[in-house]
C-alpha cells in the first residue's frame, strides 16, 4: 500500500539522517579529543621545564646542606 511504502521512505530518510548526525558527532568529538591532546601537550612542553628546574633547584639547595653539615662536623671533631 501507499502508506506502508511511504513509511518505509519516512524509514529510510530518518535512518540516513541519524547516521548523518551520529558522523557528524564522531567527527566532532575527533576535533575536540585533537583540540585537547595539543593543549596538553603545549601545557606539558611548558611545564617540564619548570619542574626539572625545581627539581635542579631542589637538589643544588640539598648538596649545599650537605656541605655546610659536612664542613660542621669537620670543624666540630678538630
């Protein structure tokens, strides 16, 4: 009948469209995952400069300590 293939068309158009914009989606999820793995990285290239300078810092802070409780105790036993 005519109403069973015009549902049938209906069908068809309305599983296109949602396929249209499942694609749709994907893609743009595809961008956004993109947008934010490039703004990690440049947060990251950022950062790991720093913290090896703290780190660089930190241990420089810790070998002075360790002379100056070096030199004490020498000065102390003498």
């Amino acid at each position: 009948s005519d109403k069973a293939v015009l549902l049938t068309e209906f069908e068809r158009a309305l599983n296109e469209r949602l396929e249209a914009i499942l694609l749709k989606a994907r893609q743009d999820i595809e961008l956004l995952q993109d947008a934010a793995n490039q703004q990690k990285m440049t947060v990251f290239k950022e950062v790991q400069p720093r913290t090896h300078q703290q780190q660089v810092d930190q241990i420089t802070e810790e070998a002075i300590e360790l002379a100056a409780e070096s030199t004490q105790r020498r000065n102390f036993v003498t």
